[in-house]
C-alpha cells in the first residue's frame, strides 16, 4: 500500500507597517504568513505545489487571502516576498530518486557486461510459439508435453520455445507468461517435464542440460548441470556457461609495462630485451618468455606471457 497526498507547512511570516485593515480600517501592523503546499509519499516531501498566502491585522485579528489583498497591501507584499522562498526540502524527495538514478547510471557504466549476456538474450527473443516439428523438433516434442500436463487455467498455449544445441550441451529455453501465478515449490515440475521429454530424445544422452524458464518479463526458473534457481529476482548468469568461458580480457598494462621495462634495461634500443639485460623476475622468468628461443624477448611475446598468467591466476 502506498501513502501519498499533500500537505502544508509555513514557511514564515513578515510584518508590515502602514497599511490599513479593510474591516476594521486601523492602521496597526498586519503580519502576512506564507504557508507552502507539497506532494508526498509515505510522508516524504516530493516537490512543491505551490503557496498560500494570508494576511492577519493584528488589531481586528481578521484574516484574509491572497485574491483579498487591497493594492496597497499587494505591493508591501511584493516587496518583502523574496524573504519567503519555498525551502529546499519541498525537494527532498525528487532529490534522493535523482542521486539514486546518478548512482545507478555510475555504477552500470563501471560495471563490464558480460558479453554472453546478449548471446542469451538473443536466443530469448529467437522463443516461438508452435514451434514445427521439422525445424525444431525437440521444442516441438517438449510442447507437446505441455499441453499434455499443464492446467489450461495456465494457458499453455501462450508458451514460448527455442532450443540450442552445442557438441557437448543443449540450452532449453521457454517462456511462460503464468509462471508467477504457480505456486514456487510447484514450478519445478516444468524442469521435470522437459528432462523426461529430453530422454527421449536421439543424441541428447550424455550432453550438459541448461534450462532457463522465463515468466512474464524475466527468467525465474532455470537449471544448469550445477545449480537449480527458483524464485521472482534470479540472476541469470548461471546460463552463461552454456556459451563457453568469458573470453580473457587482453591485459591493458602488458604494453605500457613493458615500455617501462624497454626504457630501463634495452641497452641498445632495438625495441628487444636480450638475455643478458634482463634482471629481476624478467630474467627468471626469460626461458618462459622467450617461446622462440632467439634470446631475446620481444613486445609480442611478453604480451602473451601476461595474459597467460592472469589466465593461469583466474583458474586458481
């Protein structure tokens, strides 16, 4: 449930002198209050919605509004409005939800995208509807299950299929547009199904099973030769695997490293380290990097001795 609505607070009030009261037509002081209106939820202030303004003679203690100001009160007001500004935290609100979309906005941009993220968004939106027998004839077989099993009031007609097929691994995906309807601890019995209809299938014995089952708008049932997940907010970076390793990043301080290293030791400037100026872990690490066996170590070659490390500390 939310709570919304708006609300008044005074922002302050100032006095005027010389000014004369319609009702009671006494010159004494009126004092002017300025009371600002704003949108909230759950009581937070979000933005402003305006003022009210009214006038108290202090005599007759007689109130009016804005639209009831004679000229001459209009104008003592105009003159002393500017010390009566909406305050800041009016603003509270939009305020916090903008640093929220800065920070959001920060922290995706810093954030590398794993490149197998578009290889499976790609192959959901590939999901069809009465998939053919001819053109894909393990969707065809799994939706014939389907409608076989599932309840109507689930409406399987609506269901979605594509399957991906490596040397060594199958991909299953499927869309079900009810899947937030069916009680948790139910929706497994959709990675049964496809597993049973899987086994009947000619050359899938042996092979890595990733399912990923889709609701309305994300996945929130997948299966993977290490894990099952079942829930309204799972990553979907399980399925990943499916698509091989991610691919190592070329080391980006290789090149600039080894300037620094071609600026201390390359005695003769050929671009080149040879055995004999190398030092340190270069030169115990010399008969590893240099793969050609010339003595002498090149750009290219310390580049993917680098690579290979980092390829070597990731597996460990």
């Amino acid at each position: 449930m939310i709570i919304f609505g708006h609300r008044a607070t005074r922002i302050g009030s100032v006095d005027l002198y010389g000014t004369s009261c319609n009702y009671c037509e006494q010159s004494n002081s009126q004092e002017i209050t300025v009371f600002g209106r704003y949108a909230h939820v759950f009581w937070i202030p979000m933005f402003p919605l305006g003022k009210v303004v009214v006038s108290e003679c202090n005599h007759c203690m007689r109130t009016i509004r804005r639209n009831e100001f004679t000229p001459q009160l209009s104008r003592k007001y105009e003159e002393q409005k500017n010390r009566l500004k909406t305050p800041f935290w009016h603003w509270i609100g939009l305020i916090i939800i903008g640093l929220l979309i800065a920070l959001i906005s920060i922290t995706a941009k810093s954030t590398p995208t794993d490149p197998r993220a578009k290889l499976l968004n790609r192959d959901l939106d590939s999901m069809v509807l009465n998939p053919s027998q001819q053109e894909d004839s393990i969707a065809f077989h799994i939706e014939s299950m389907m409608e076989l099993f599932v309840d109507e009031e689930n409406h399987p007609e609506r269901f979605k299929y594509a399957v991906k097929q490596k040397e060594d691994k199958i991909l299953v995906l499927m869309k079900v547009p009810t899947l937030k309807q069916v009680r948790k601890k139910n929706r497994t019995e959709i990675l049964d199904m496809i597993n049973t209809s899987l086994e009947t299938e000619e050359g899938i014995q042996g092979k890595e099973i990733y399912i990923g089952v889709e609701g309305k708008y994300t996945i929130m049932l997948l299966q993977t030769p290490k894990t099952i997940k079942n829930g309204r907010f799972i990553s979907e970076s399980p399925l990943y695997e499916f698509y091989g390793q991610l691919p190592l990043k070329k080391n980006k301080k290789a090149p600039p490293l080894f300037d620094k290293i071609l600026s201390k030791l390359d005695q003769n400037k050929d671009g080149e380290v040879s055995r004999i100026e190398a030092k340190g872990i270069l030169l115990k690490e010399f008969g590893d990097i240099d793969t050609d066996g010339n003595e002498f170590v090149t750009r290219e070659e310390f580049e993917v001795h680098m690579i290979r490390k980092e390829k070597l500390k990731n597996n460990f």
